[in-house]
C-alpha cells in the first residue's frame, strides 16, 4: 500500500532515507567485527560512513572509547540531516519521534556526573537530535551538583519532573526511577499529540503504541526481576499499548515471578521472533536474552510497517531505528572486545 500523506515532502525524504539504508553494516559485516580487534575494527570504521568522525576524535581517544564516540556523533549528525530534510507536517512528527534524544542525553549527563566521568566525554558522547540545542546541553554538564542540574532540568516544560524524583537524584545519585519517568511521559505526550485524525498520523500512532508495548515488557520484566512491588512498578507503566492493556500489565506485576510474563508473550503477535529467545530465558534465566528479543522483534515491527507503506513516516523511522540499532551494535562489540568477552557472547547481545 502507498501513502504519501499531507502536509510534508514524503516521496523525496523517503527516497533519500533509502539510499542511505544501503550503507547500513550487513549480518556479514558484524561477522567480520566479531573477529577483529578494537583497532583493526576502528580502522575499518575509518573506510566506512563513520571516517569523518574517526578522523576528527582520533586525536583524543582511542580504542573503544573512539569507537563509541564516533558512532553516536555520526549518529546525532544523520538524525538532525534527515529532520533537516523533512518539511510540513511531516517535519514535525520526525520531531516529536527525535524528542526521545533529549531523555538520552538527559541520562547520558546525569550518568557522566555521577560517575565522574570527564565534561569534554559526556559532551561528546551526546546526541543532540532532539529539541534542547547543544548549548543548552552543553550548560548543563558544566555544571557542578546534581543539585544546578535537577533545578535546571525541572525547569523544561516537556519533562514535568516530579519535586520528589528530583530529590532521589540529588540525595541518592540513583537515576533508575528518574529514567523510567522521563520514558514513560515522552510517550504519553507523543500519543496525545499525534492524534489519528488523518491518514500519516494515524499510521505513527499505531506504530507508537507498538513502541509502548515494547516498553512496558522492558520495564516490566527489568522491575520483577528486582522484586519490586507492583503499586511501585505502576508508576512507569505507559497507558496506551496496542496489545498490553495497564490492567494486563498490572496483573502481571503482581503474579508471582516472571513465568506469567512469558506466558502473557506466548499469545502476542510477536511471539514466533520471541519464541527461541523465551526458550533460552526459561532454561539460562539471563534477562539480557529477553530485553534483546523484545528490541529485536519492535526492530522487525518497524520494518514490517516500513514495507506496507513506503511512502510514509515509517519508513524514515525505520531507517532510524536501525541507524540506533548498528550504532549500539557497534558499541557493544568494541566494549566487548576491550573486556575480552567471549565473540559468542557478545553476538548474543546485538539487535540484528
């Protein structure tokens, strides 16, 4: 089915997404990374789309911390192309998908800071894609409490931070709860504002919900495991899925243990990818083996809804999805490399 909806230059913006679709690394490629070092595969990514970068923080890292530089920069770099491209209305649903980059690099500082991590890395491991300008950002890190920068954060509209979830932050340094609240509001607002009363939005919005429900079974599953009681596990459960109603996802809050969350899966449209890594789960019990199929079957979500309509959003979000996907594929495997884990196991974690 075709569809170039109103409002945006979809045939010209989806026509430039799929050339850039075809220097995507193939499954050989990452073959290929699973047996190199983290130089040789640096210098491979120094003959590919990501050698300006390569070239421009070889100066001042190397290794893996390159590598992982790099990607996100060439990351940040081809978001802000493709929304420079997009016009009307359709440049503004690229916009309200981009938002999610302001919670990542909202995390990303917030992590840097309680790690004592350096200002100029968190800087350049930011990904400026989403509303909030890279000096604004940038202020942020130069910050010097957790204090500055809760004050300054509760002041952004768009997240409606919570006085008592700021002060977790300051007090404790933990995020977990902060992240989990900031993921849950972006997608109740992007539901809310994207509302299907015509055909393009209709079609974002039904894939969202998707997007919701891969959430949900993430923070569900991530919030079980740690037993934590169900009224706290609410909390950060977003209203709105496609297949997982809060009634359903509260009542597996509550069961006992995860089996009834593997069983609820068992009956989703997205069971027969799920199906060997639920498998696995049941036998290896790593959480890991579940969250990468969940990341795994919504990356075959997109690309499903990308094929059905060519001339839509959905191919442009697709393409980003798996631009974030090879980037983190990429990450994943040069820290790996740098930590001598096994090949096996690093391909285990990959969304491919």
């Amino acid at each position: 089915m075709l569809f170039a909806g109103s409002g945006g230059n979809y045939a010209y913006s989806c026509a430039r997404v799929k050339a850039k679709k075809r220097f995507l690394l193939s499954q050989d490629t990452y073959s290929r990374l699973l047996v190199m070092d983290v130089h040789e595969i640096g210098r491979f990514l120094g003959e590919t789309q990501y050698k300006e970068e390569i070239t421009r923080f070889g100066s001042r890292y190397s290794g893996a911390s390159l590598i992982e530089v790099a990607v996100t920069r060439n990351l940040g770099q081809t978001y802000m192309e493709i929304l420079g491209y997009t016009t009307g209305h359709l440049h503004e649903m690229v916009g309200y998908y981009l938002h999610g980059w302001d919670i990542y690099n909202v995390k990303t500082i917030l992590r840097g800071k309680v790690s004592s991590v350096r200002e100029d890395e968190i800087i350049d491991t930011l990904v400026p894609a989403g509303s909030l300008s890279e000096e604004y950002l940038k202020s942020i890190v130069a910050m010097g409490t957790l204090q500055e920068i809760m004050d300054s954060l509760s002041k952004v509209p768009a997240f409606r931070i919570e006085p008592d979830i700021a002060r977790e932050v300051i007090d404790t340094g933990r995020l977990a709860a902060l992240e989990d609240y900031l993921d849950k509001n972006r997608y109740y607002d992007m539901l809310k504002s994207v509302s299907p009363t015509n055909k393009a939005d209709a079609l974002l919005r039904q894939f969202l919900r998707r997007e919701v429900d891969a959430t949900n079974l993430k923070v569900l599953l991530k919030m079980r495991a740690d037993r934590l009681p169900e009224e706290q596990i609410a909390k950060y459960l977003i209203p709105g899925g496609m297949e997982f109603t809060l009634e359903t996802l509260r009542a597996l809050a509550s069961a006992e243990g995860l089996s009834p969350i593997l069983d609820e899966l068992e009956h989703s449209e997205t069971y027969k990818v799920m199906k060997p890594a639920i498998d696995r789960f049941r036998g290896d019990k790593k959480l890991s083996t579940l969250t990468v199929a969940i990341d795994k079957a919504a990356l075959r979500t997109s690309e499903k809804f990308a094929h059905f309509y060519p001339l839509s959003i959905l191919p442009i979000i697709n393409y980003m999805i798996l631009k974030k996907a090879e980037v983190d594929n990429i990450r994943i495997i040069a820290r790996g490399k740098q930590s001598a884990l096994a090949s096996k196991i690093i391909e285990e974690l990959l969304v491919v």
